[in-house]
C-alpha cells in the first residue's frame, strides 16, 4: 500500500481515508460522549484507535452498552415504583 502527502507548509501530512462504510449506523449521545472524552483526556488512545480503524466500532459498542445499562435502569425504577405503589396501595 502506497501512501501519498499533501505539502501543508514546511509539512508533509499522509492523505489518510478511513474506511468506515457508509450504512453504518450513526452514533447516539453516549458514542459522540465518549469521543469527546478520548479526544480531549485522551488524545493518544484516540488517535491510536483512530488509525487503526478501531474507533468507530469502539464507540458504537459504548453507545449501545450504556443504552442497554439505562434501559435495564428504567426497567428497575419502573419495578421498584410498581412494588411501592403495590404497598401504598394495599
């Protein structure tokens, strides 16, 4: 694989292209969070991720744990409210 530059100045910074495919699902609150935070805490872990295309897949896995975890949350309260209103109620 041959890698071509783009003259920036004094620089020359590789034309890199990830190869996220296009159907992949956008990120929800918690992947774009995430990011964030790798970005600005962890900036050489982003861009280790990021260069080895591992990113985005990382991020997507974020988001849909802590989408399960809060679902399984809401799940709970809502029992936890039923079990309450069962012993007001009785």
């Amino acid at each position: 694989m041959e890698l071509s530059y783009t003259l920036r100045g004094d620089y020359l910074i590789p034309d890199l292209i990830l190869s996220d495919p296009p159907d992949a699902p956008t990120l929800g609150r918690y992947g774009k969070m995430r990011r964030a935070y790798l970005k600005e805490r962890r900036p050489i872990l982003y861009s280790r991720l990021l260069l080895r295309e591992e990113l985005f897949p990382h991020l997507r896995e974020i988001d849909e744990a802590a989408k399960t975890r809060m679902r399984t949350i809401a799940d709970r309260e809502q029992a936890h409210e039923v079990i309450l209103a069962e012993l007001v109620y009785n």
